[in-house]
C-alpha cells in the first residue's frame, strides 16, 4: 500500500525542481542575450532580440510555476527561504520588471530614443542574473549570511550571469547566421570560462557546507554516485570549448549542439546539488516531508497541477518548433 503522507512531498519537490531547472535553460538564454547586449552593436540587437521575442516572456511562466509550487506545496519552508533572501528577490522582481518594459518600449520609442531603452534592458537582464546567483550562493552554504558567505554568494553571481551570457550566446549561434553568429561563438568561449569556474566554486563549497553533505559525497558507496556527474559535467566543458574552434561551420550542422551541451552541463549541475541536499528543502534545518502542506491539500494540488503543467509544458513546445530556424528581421507591424 502506498504511503501518500511519504510519496506527495518527493513528487512535489520533484515537480519543483523541473521547473526551477527549466526556467534556468530557457529563461538562462535570453538573460544571457540580455546581458550580451553589452558587447554588441545597434544593428545586432534588433536580431538578437528577434532571436528570443517569441520565447523570453513564457519562459518566466517556470519560474511563476516553480515559486508556486514552493508556495503551496512547502509553505514553511517558503517562509523561511524568501524571508532570508528578500533583498535578492526584491532586485530579481525589479530586474524582470525593468527588462520587460525595455523590451516592449525600445520597440516604441523614436530609433535616437532607442539605445537608452537596449541599456536598461541589458541593466534588467544583469540584475536579475545577478540576484539568481547570490541567491544559489547564500542557499548553497545553508542560507548563512556571514561575510565569507556574502563573498561567496557574490562570486557565485558573477558566475551564473557569464553562464547565463554563455546560454545566450549558445542560442545565438543557432539563431543567426554570418557576423553575429562568428561573434557570439566568441563570446561563447570566453563567457565558457567563467561558467566554469563557478561550478567548480559551487561544487567546492557545497560538500563544507554540512558534514552530512561531506560524507555523501566522499564516503564509500555514496561517492560512486555523485563521482560520474562531475567527470560528466568536466568532458562537456571540454568538448564544448573545442567545439567553438570549430564553428560557425559550413552548413550549420553543428549550430545547435552548444546550447544543448550547456543544457546538459546545467542538468548535472542541478542533479549534483539535489543529491547534496536531499531531503532538505531548507539545508539542514526541514525536511520536505516537514516543509509539506497536509496530504489532502497536496493531492487537490495535484490535481491542478495534472492540468496546469502539460499545458504549460505544450505551448512552450509548440512555439520553439513554430518559430524554429533563424531569426528574421525584426518587425513590430
């Protein structure tokens, strides 16, 4: 007989932490355009924004499925968490707030208006990424807000937002052709070192943050687990930085396969830490199945949830394949 009081926390965490790694692809590569626009001049920002106009505003609905899922599936610890990172998540609302009415006003405004527009949309893009990555490092030490913690949180920023241009630049590559494209496979190889050692930083800190989590990751048998994530994660590092030496290539065969590998290297990342702190959903202070509303609401929220996700999952489907291929000129008629 299945216990459901066991079962309905762990399928909601798991229904959380699919959104939370969805939104952090999808919604990763177009705060990485946002961010690249930087590094770019007029005329290419009206093709990157083509390159994510179709996809950047439902790939937030992730990020509003996975808050409301923690909302009402793990009320105390939704408390808890969002009581220690307000400030973060204040500057994650206002970055998301402010690139959205860029991107609507830079399409509204006379083309001498139009730059202050892409700044602040490149503003909005950085803060958000930004937050997102202090947010990882001060719940990747157990929500600790020491000034060796803040130091790390802030690295860790740094780090997601290059990773978040890496998204981007990965994206680009697959959706635009000639200068842009060879442009953005060089951003890709240098945004790919940062990346890189902020993974290395959060895979570093993450076992120190409870001797619990030490012992999982280097204690036998625990250590054949986590060992091939890792190992994993440092081949595709590899393969993908030799992959841009070799790109944009004739016929475009390959144009896809770094945004792919950097989806997967993203996937081994968060597999990596859902290991580490299972079964807490605040590290080391509440479990999941303390966290957890009662069963009874947990299954009437399953059941909105049946409904909800596969319709959310479908149109997100079904507009990467309508709008498939490379971005067009870009036209607000």
């Amino acid at each position: 007989m299945i216990d459901w009081s066991y079962m309905m926390p762990l399928v909601f965490a798991a229904l959380m932490g699919v959104s939370i790694l969805v939104y952090v692809i999808l919604d990763g590569f177009d705060l990485g355009i946002g961010i690249l626009f930087a590094a770019a001049r007029p005329d290419e920002k009206d093709t990157m924004i083509a390159a994510i106009g179709p996809f950047w505003d439902a790939n937030e609905t992730w990020l509003v499925l996975a808050v409301g899922l923690l909302l009402v599936a793990f009320p105390i610890a939704h408390g808890i968490i969002l009581t220690a990172l307000y400030l973060p998540v204040f500057a994650l609302l206002v970055g998301l707030i402010l690139r959205g009415v860029a991107f609507d006003f830079r399409a509204k405004v006379p083309t001498h208006r139009k730059r202050r527009w892409d700044f602040l949309f490149c503003v909005g893009s950085l803060t958000a990424a930004l937050s997102q990555g202090y947010m990882l490092g001060v719940y990747v030490l157990g929500l600790n807000q020491g000034w060796a913690a803040v130091a790390f949180a802030l690295l860790v920023a740094v780090c997601l937002a290059a990773a978040y241009a890496a998204m981007g630049a990965a994206w680009l590559i697959y959706k635009t052709e000639d200068g842009l494209q060879a442009k953005a496979v060089v951003w890709l190889r240098q945004a790919l070192v940062f990346t890189a050692a902020g993974m290395a930083a959060v895979s570093l800190a993450t076992p120190f943050a409870s001797p619990r989590i030490f012992d999982k990751w280097f204690t036998w048998p625990e250590v054949a687990l986590l060992a091939p994530l890792p190992i994993a994660a440092a081949a595709l590092f590899g393969w993908l930085f030799f992959l841009t030496f070799r790109l944009p290539d004739r016929g475009d065969r390959h144009a896809l396969k770094p945004f792919l590998y950097l989806a997967l290297v993203f996937t081994l990342g968060f597999a990596g830490l859902a290991y580490s702190f299972y079964p807490y959903v605040v590290p080391e202070q509440i479990t999941i199945w303390q966290a957890a509303a009662a069963t009874e609401s947990l299954a009437v929220i399953l059941v909105g949830t049946a409904f909800v996700l596969p319709v959310i999952a479908g149109y997100t489907l079904y507009a990467y394949r309508v709008f498939g291929g490379k971005a067009t000129d870009l036209r607000y008629d």
